[in-house]
C-alpha cells in the first residue's frame, strides 16, 4: 500500500478542533505540580469544550490526546482535590461519540468517526483497511472509561479488537502486519513495523496486560508472542554497532528505523521482569537507547530525524525533518527508572538542550526543525500537543524521583497520560 501523505503543519492550525494543547497539557501540569493551571484547565474543559459540530476526527488520536487526556485529567483530581465528576462527565460524552467507531462487522474501529453524526470511515489508501496501530491502542482508555462508569461495554469493545488481532493469526512470527480489514479481521499486507502505523499496537499489548492487573494470559501470550518475533528478527546491529529495529516486508528485512520505533526500548524496560529473560530485554533495550540518542548526537542540529537508515551500514538521516517527538526520551525515562545509570539523564539533558538551542521561538513556545542535518536548521511553525504531553513530561520525570508517577502504580497512556493501574 502507498505511504500516507505526511502531515502538513500551518500557523495556528487546530488540529483536532478539540482545544487539544490544553487537553494534553493537562496530565503534565498535574505530574508537576501545576495545581492553578490544572483547574483552569478542567474548568475550561468542562464549561467550554464541545465535541457537537466537530465533524470527522481520527478515532485513535482522539481517543489517545483527548479521552485518555481528561480521563487521566478525572483520576489526577481524585488525588488533588476530589474526584471532578465533570471532567468524567465529559470524557462519557466524548467516549460515546468514538464509540460509534466499533459498529463493523469485526468489531474493529474505524479510522475516522464523525462526532456529531456517528458515521465513520477507512482512509482509501490502505485499500478501506483499518491500520494496526490505530485498532490496537484504544484499550488502556476505554478500559478507563468502563471502570470509572461502571458499564462495561466500552472496554468489552476495545479488548475485541485484541481478540480479531488474535484470531486473525500472525504469520510472521508473532508480528503484527500494519493493515488488517475491518469486515473480515484478516491482515490486508505482511509489512510489519514498530514505526509509524504499527507501534503502539504492541506496546498496548503489555500495557493493558498490566492496567488490568496482569491478569489476561491471552494478552501476555499475544505480547510474549509479539517480543519473541522482535527479538529474533527485527532487532539488528549496523556494521557501525548501532542496534536498531529494522522492519519486515515480504520476508525481507528493510534497514530502517523510524524515531517513533524508538519507543520499544521502552517497552522492553517495562516488560523484562516479566519476560523468560529479562536479561536480554534489558540489552536490546540498552541497545536501542544507546542508538536513539545517536539520533540526535549525529545531527549537526542536535536533534534526531524522523527515521534513520542503516543501508550504508551505518547511521543515515532518512526524512530529515524533527516534530518533537518523544520516544527517544520515554525510554531513557524507562531505563533511568530500571538502571540507574546516569548516562540516560545525561542523554536526556543534552537533548533537551538541543530542543532548547534549535526550537524555541520569541513568542513563546517550541516548534519542530524542517531539516535536522543543518547546524542553524529551518524550522516549521508547528509546537505539537505531545511536546506537552510527552516529551516535556518524560523530560521531567527523568529528573524526578520514583516516587513522580511510581511504575507499579501507573500505566502511561501512548500520548503519555498516567491512568491507575487496577488492584481490585
């Protein structure tokens, strides 16, 4: 299937036309102590956020920024000042809109869902297939959703498209292909990858695993499955030492590496000590680190592009342009948590410095860089909603102590929203 098109950033473009800075903000403000800001957040989100009229939106960035957003927002004031009944309120609203999503003959979700009247559609370059990511990280927050609701519905039709994914069978070792069809739940293509289209649909695997209280041996055994395949065929050393996530097509290995792929050093962190050998997830996590601060060192801007490639055997900047992401951050934020090693802080820092040299403008803010191999980089004119939700927050929580949003209490969300993890 073609690429999609990339995104297209524009002066003062509202993206989602859900106030999604604020809402994103939100979790961030609330892990660091920001107590004013936060309640003016939540007033405006429960007085002057409205989702009537809003048109189609992406089902699964909604889902993440927006309702993980506010349901991270709801359990935050539980803990600050008690439980805002509104913000929940809310989160009800916007989670019943999505919802409609879910109505296909699979269960899986469609891409794109209109607000306002509840019809959805698949985009036309997958050939009307549902993309892997899209289908697959959508459970942490309907998960949340039923619990603060008590009805059980919601999560019944997040953790079914798991169950699709499951049934639809992985030929490629455990691996999730990037495009599965939304009436019959059969994968449309082989190509796998941890990149864009494909990520977070294996992270969510664990996570969910873990929200739910490590209880549902059918998603350790999909995610044990998913690691093995990643282990064994995905994980590469460039002749240069780099050790990288390669993806699959065909049965072919293509040697690149998208910075959102950076994010499995991660969830290798937060797997390994449930894993038949943590040691060696510990490594390729180490590994995979190590080469996504190269990311970043090798550029004459400081900042990392956004894929890498490894054909030439060593380090190559692939699409050259930057827009904050935050995987590479979020696993020195794992490994910090797991090592202790202080060369994870000190990799965040230069980056964070990088950020701060490159990408901060007069007006206040930060925008993204057009191409990272100039050293006084053209910049866009884009600061995107995860820089606040995620890249600053796990910036943050890389200096903090344990005790700032404790691992055995927490699951962060993809766009990096904390939700409680469930003891009962």
């Amino acid at each position: 299937a073609p690429e999609p098109p990339p995104p297209r950033p524009r002066q003062g473009h509202n993206w989602l036309g859900q106030g999604a800075t604020i809402i994103d903000a939100m979790s961030t403000l609330a892990v660091m102590g920001e107590l004013d800001e936060f309640k003016k957040a939540a007033e405006w989100v429960k007085n002057d956020l409205h989702f009537e009229n809003k048109g189609d939106v992406s089902f699964f960035e909604t889902t993440i920024r927006v309702l993980g957003g506010i349901l991270s927002a709801y359990e935050f004031s539980c803990d600050l000042y008690g439980c805002d009944q509104g913000l929940l309120d809310k989160a009800k609203d916007i989670g019943n809109r999505l919802a409609k999503a879910f109505n296909t003959p699979s269960g899986l979700p469609l891409a794109t869902i209109n607000l306002q009247s509840g019809h959805g559609s698949t985009p036309g370059w997958t050939g009307g297939a549902a993309i892997l990511a899209e289908v697959g990280t959508v459970q942490l927050e309907f998960g949340a959703l039923s619990r603060y609701t008590k009805d059980p519905s919601y999560e019944q039709m997040a953790l079914k498209a798991f169950r699709v994914i499951e049934a639809a069978g992985k030929p490629n070792h455990g691996l999730m292909p990037l495009y599965i069809d939304v009436n019959s739940g059969h994968f449309t293509t082989n190509h796998v990858s941890l990149g864009a289209m494909g990520d977070s649909a294996f992270e969510y695997l664990l996570k969910t695993w873990v929200q739910r209280g490590r209880k549902d041996a059918w998603l350790k055994a999909m995610y044990d499955e998913a690691t093995k395949g990643i282990l064994e065929h995905l994980i590469q050393t460039s002749g240069s030492g780099h050790v990288f996530v390669a993806e699959s097509k065909g049965g072919s290995l293509i040697l690149k590496m998208d910075h959102l792929a950076c994010f499995v050093g991660g969830m290798f962190v937060l797997g390994a000590k449930h894993s038949d050998d943590p040691e060696a997830h510990l490594k390729a996590a180490k590994g995979i680190g190590e080469t996504c601060y190269q990311m970043y060192a090798r550029m004459a801007s400081g900042v990392a592009p956004e894929n890498v490639d490894f054909n030439s055997g060593d380090l190559q900047a692939g699409a050259s342009y930057n827009i904050q992401r935050p995987e590479a951050v979020e696993t020195f934020f794992y490994l910090w948590r797991a090592t202790k090693d202080p060369i994870w802080r000190e990799h965040g820092w230069k980056v964070f410095q990088a950020f701060e040299r490159c990408c901060k403008v007069a007006s206040g803010g930060y925008v993204g860089v057009r191409d990272v191999r100039q050293g006084n980089p053209p910049l866009d004119d884009t600061q995107q909603t995860f820089w606040l939700a995620e890249t600053l927050k796990y910036l943050y929580l890389l200096f903090s102590d344990d005790s700032a949003i404790p691992l055995d209490k927490y699951v962060f969300n993809t766009e990096a929203h904390p939700l409680k993890i469930w003891t009962d």
